[in-house]
C-alpha cells in the first residue's frame, strides 16, 4: 500500500504503460474502494441467500439488503438472520438496541437486520447495513454490527442497531441470509462488498 496517486488527464493518442496503470490506478483502487464481490436480486421467492467461497484478500466485509419475506406480519418486522460457514450450532448471540432493547445468546444463526413481512403495505422492504470487521483472522471470535430500518405502513417504522457475534476463530468464508419468518420475497436484494485495509 502506498499513498494516493492523482490520476493524470488523458492526452489523445498517449499509451497506457504498465507503471501508469500501477501507480494511477491499481495502487489507488489498493488503497481502500470497496469492491463488490457478489450481488443477488431474487426474481422468486426463496428461503435464503448464501454468499460462498467469499475471497480472503480483504480486510473487511460489509453487506447491504433490501428485503421483504412472505410472512404474515402487519405489525413489526422479521428478523434478517445470519450463519457463517454453514455453521447451525447454538454458536451465535445478538442483541437490538431499540426503545426496549434486548438479545439472545446461544442461538443457531444471528439477529443481523429487519426483513418487512409479508402483511405489510404492498411495495414495501426493509434496509440494512452491515459491517463485518477483519472476518479472514483465524485466532478471535467474529463481531458484525448493523443499523436497519423496516417500514410496515404509513402508521408504523421502526429503526435499530444491531450486534451480533459467531463463537468461532474460524477464518469466515461463507454468509447465509434468511428471514426468521418465511421465505425471501422476489426483489429482494443482497450485494457483498470486500474492503481492503
């Protein structure tokens, strides 16, 4: 890693060489984009989305969803829930802040986001951030915090920070999304982004 590099105006007919590429480009992109590494819109209901295979060249994960389930709520939302590695052991504890904040320990996934129900107002999804710090180390536990937001009707939204944590030292390589309460509606959406340090 270096420091940033202005990239230089484009003359007509100039040649691209390798060291312009290095240094205006590459190293500046190094520096700290972020870069998507998967993205899916559901044009069916499903039961979750899974990012696999998740590339261990990054320093940090952070995932945005858009998302409504096929539940039957009309008052409050679903819980997004998470699983790391394919791992459904009671190796998960979360907890919400909100008016009346509150957790759970021991759990088979984590509370991670809000998913809006399917007995919510039509045209309706949830959004949620997010960020899952330094998730290739293979010595500590792994930590994701997330604000989310669910709109339920034109009476009732709710918004929250989340924390979740995966009792495990395991390297994270795998990310499996689903709703607490029924299946993942059609146009709901998840994009991964890695981010280097």
């Amino acid at each position: 890693m270096g420091n940033f590099t202005t990239v230089p105006d484009v003359v007509s007919g100039q040649s691209f060489p390798p060291s312009l590429w290095e240094s205006a480009i590459m190293n500046n992109l190094n520096l700290g984009v972020y870069r998507q590494l998967a993205d899916t819109t559901l044009s069916s209901d499903t039961a979750s989305i899974t990012f696999a295979s998740i590339p261990q060249t990054f320093a940090h994960l952070i995932l945005a969803v858009y998302a409504r389930d096929s539940g039957a709520g009309t008052t409050a939302p679903d819980g997004l829930q998470a699983q790391f590695n394919g791992d459904t052991a009671a190796n998960y504890d979360w907890y919400e802040a909100t008016l009346v904040g509150g957790g759970s320990f021991g759990q088979t996934s984590m509370r991670i986001g809000w998913v809006v129900p399917g007995g919510a107002s039509a045209n309706l999804f949830s959004a949620t951030y997010i960020l899952i710090p330094h998730y290739t180390q293979a010595v500590n536990h792994k930590a994701a915090v997330a604000i989310a937001t669910a709109k339920i009707s034109n009476s009732i939204i709710y918004s929250t920070h989340l924390g979740g944590l995966w009792r495990s030292a395991n390297a994270l390589t795998q990310i499996l999304l689903q709703s607490s309460s029924g299946n993942l509606k059609s146009g709901s959406r998840a994009t991964l982004y890695g981010l280097p340090a």
